[in-house]
C-alpha cells in the first residue's frame, strides 16, 4: 500500500514539473473539458503531496522519495566504481557515517572498515596513525600494494578534525565496544556491529545491527571479520581490490585455511570460494609472483605466503623497541573491577626478553596504561610452511594464581617453563602454550573468567 501511494505520488509530482509536456501527449486524445478536469484534479493532488511533504531542495520532489531514489543511485554508483576511486571520494567528501575498526588496527580491523564503508557509502577510518600503518602493519602495506592502493586516500584516528557539531553514527568492526577517545566524546552513538570476539555487551539500545559471530561455546564462529563482509556483500558485485583485500585478510586470520590451525570455518571456505568465483579479476594488473599457474586470478597459497613472510619477518620484529611491539596488537579488558592488557607478539618469549631493558620496559608499559595484569602472547614460526609455536608470559602480582588456574582449567595445556624473580619488582612467569588454536579470542574470556570469580 505504501509503495502505491509513493509510486502514484512520484507520477503525480513528475506531471507537475512537465505540465506542457503532459497536455501535448493527451491534447490530441481528450476533449478539452477532460483536460480542464484533469489539471484541477492535479493541482488538488500537488496541494496535498505538498502538505504532507515538506519539500526538500530538490524542488518539490517529497523528501521520502528524494532520500529512497538518492540511496538507490548512490548504491548503484557505489557497486560499480573501484575501492580506489571510492576512497579518493571519501577522502575530498567525508560523510556522517563513519566506519572503525578496533583500536590495534590490524589488517582485519583495516579492511573489514573499508569493506563495511564501501559497502554502506560510508566514511571509514583506519584506527591507528597513519605512520603506524607505514611502518608497523607489513602485511596490511603489502596488500595495499598488490592491490593498488594508496594510503594518502586514508582518514586515519588522529585526523578527525573533520567532524561537524551534528551526531556522528557509527558502524564497529572487529569490535564490539567502542574504544575509540576521539568519538567517545559527544552525541555520536554506535548504529552497526560486526565482530567475532565476545560480545561484551555494550551499545544494545544504539545498534540495530549486532552481528557478532561468536558462539556460547566461547569461540569465534568465523576467523575474520572479513568473512562477515563478504557475506554482507550478498548481491553486490565488488571491485577486485577490496575483493584482494579481503581474500587476503581471511588468508591470513584463517592460516590459509588449514584446519591443522583450529581457526578456519565452513563460512571462510565459503568467503574465499565467493571471492575467487565471483569477482572480475581482470581488472587487476596482479603480480606473477601471486598468480601461480592461472594468471587469471591469485593463487591462495602464494598470496598468503607472501603476506605471512611479511606479518612474521624477522628483519621487522627483531629491530622493535619492546613498548613498540607491545602496542602493535594490544588489547584491555575489562573483568569486573579489574582491568588487564593483551598483547600479541610474534617473536619467541626468549628472542623478546633478550630485548634491552624488556622486563623495566615491560613494567612501564603497564604502569603507562595503568593496568595491574599483564599478559604477552608469543606466536611465530621459522617460516610459512612450519607450524605454529605459542609461549606465553603473565606479568602481575596474581601471576602464580593466574596460572595454577590456568593449569586447572586445563584448556590452554600450558606447562611450566621459567620464572623471573630476579629482573623485575613483580612475578613474571613463562609458560609454553601446547594448544595453539588458542588465540586471544579464546584466552581473553578464560581470563576474565578468572578474575569475575576469584575471590
């Protein structure tokens, strides 16, 4: 019924602006007491249209219509142009809408803003500083440039400046609780998420989107955020660089799809065939080096050797002052009245702790974020083709308890290897993690966990 009405409306207002137009059409067809009727009946409708609708500056076209056909063509626009060229808009005409990922700005936090902004005309924002990008996220820079991407088309954390006095919306990828200081301030307010972490709870009455892949069983339903892009992009045909971009990214957060690796669900596999299957590849110009034996699109194996050389070389971790590679993926949680810190890093815990200064760098970092546990989760391999090895460090007064619980709960199958009382003022414990499948999405709820029930 609505639909009539807009429709009929639509006809009506269209008659209006081309009445010349309209009388010649029928002038040859209807008498002239027909005509004469015919246009009072459409001026009565013109003055009832113009009641009910407030006209906008689209002349007096209703602003209802105006927005729906203004959505429909910039959807249109949208699915046809390059991820390039959609950045370069953005960057020279930032909407109201803006897209963010979580605060360590990995490569699954970058792309998956760029897919959500691309596929709802959007603003995203890449959540960490521009020179981070440049210097601490090799991956995400080789993707970049495999796929023709340049940085300067980026708006970045610190470069907000833009924003207007109006409400800003939000959409939240790769995290559910906004953690962003530059848009906790004012009436902007959360309208979408999209993550596979545990929900935490926040933002129920803002946002009318929650898809969060996370089950009750404690795990992550998909490895990448970017899964979850792909399946929103259902109908929508995407440029072959955001189709890289995301390709990639489930590559890497599903270790190339290897079940060995515990992270991989039948919704990756999916993504990536979706991925490989549906886009023109064409209109990149791809590197051999990636192609393998089909130059017709990426070989999934050399794309992610490529990027997991780069995520894991030596030549970028081993030169890291300590509180840089703590930050590079950190994360805080929140248990109660406790808060406590995460970080992932992909050295070995003996190749960091030979670091200068590790353990007096260690206890500023936590003193700095004022956090009084402190968790390092060490993960790195010889090479693409060698397994996974994870160590991890507690670094707190509770450090003994936290992992006499840990060991109780058994799950992490971790086993004892040093502790370090004679390089710090607190308890630092080095443990070898036997279940590699467990990453922080699995770790962080077993720890909060703890400290919600300690008494």
């Amino acid at each position: 019924m609505l639909c009539a009405v807009c429709t009929f409306s639509y006809i009506a207002i269209t008659i209006t602006r081309y009445p010349f137009y309209f009388l010649k059409v029928f002038f040859v067809t209807t008498s002239k007491l027909d005509i004469i009727c015919m246009i009072d009946i459409i001026k009565i409708l013109y003055l009832v249209i113009s009641l009910v609708h407030r006209s906008s500056s689209a002349w007096c076209v209703p602003r209802s219509t105006h927005r729906f056909f203004s959505r429909s063509l910039a959807a249109m626009k949208t699915s046809d142009e390059s991820l390039s060229a959609f950045l370069k808009k953005r960057r020279d005409s930032p909407t109201n809408h803006l897209v963010i990922g979580n605060k360590a700005g990995d490569a699954d936090s970058i792309v998956s803003a760029l897919a959500a902004a691309y596929l709802d005309d959007a603003t995203p924002v890449i959540s960490i500083r521009q020179n981070d990008l440049r210097t601490q996220r090799p991956e995400a820079m080789l993707l970049f440039k495999i796929a023709g991407l340049e940085i300067s088309d980026l708006w970045f954390a610190d470069q907000l400046n833009f924003l207007a006095a109006e409400p800003v919306s939000l959409t939240l990828v790769d995290h559910n609780r906004l953690d962003a200081p530059a848009l906790e301030q004012g009436s902007h307010f959360v309208k979408a998420i999209y993550d596979h972490h545990m929900d935490e709870g926040h933002h129920k009455d803002s946002a009318t989107i929650r898809n969060i892949a996370f089950s009750d069983k404690g795990e992550p339903t998909v490895a990448s955020t970017c899964t979850l892009m792909v399946e929103k992009m259902e109908g929508t045909k995407l440029p072959a660089d955001l189709s890289l971009l995301l390709l990639g990214v489930i590559l890497i957060d599903s270790v190339n799809l290897s079940p060995n690796a515990g992270k991989v669900t039948p919704r990756d596999e999916a993504a990536v065939q979706k991925l490989l299957k549906a886009t023109n590849w064409q209109e990149l110009d791809l590197d051999g080096s990636i192609c393998g034996d089909s130059p017709l699109q990426p070989s999934t194996s050399l794309l992610f050797d490529a990027l997991q050389n780069a995520k894991f070389d030596p030549l970028f971790w081993n030169p890291l002052p300590v509180e840089d590679a703590l930050r590079l993926d950190f994360k805080i949680f929140q248990a109660g009245d406790e808060t406590f810190g995460i970080s992932s890093v992909l050295l070995s815990a003996k190749n960091f702790l030979d670091k200068e200064h590790a353990i007096n760098s260690i206890e500023a970092f936590m003193e700095r974020l004022q956090i009084k546990f402190f968790v390092i989760m060490f993960a790195y391999a010889k090479d693409s083709a060698s397994s996974l090895t994870r160590e991890l460090l507690l670094c707190g007064k509770d450090a003994s308890e936290v992992y006499a619980w840990l060991e109780r709960e058994g799950s992490l199958q971790l086993s004892f290897r040093e502790q370090l009382l004679d390089r710090c003022d607190q308890p630092v414990i080095v443990l070898d993690q036997g279940n590699v499948k467990a990453s922080r999405k699995i770790v962080a709820p077993i720890l909060i966990q703890y400290f919600q029930t300690r008494k």
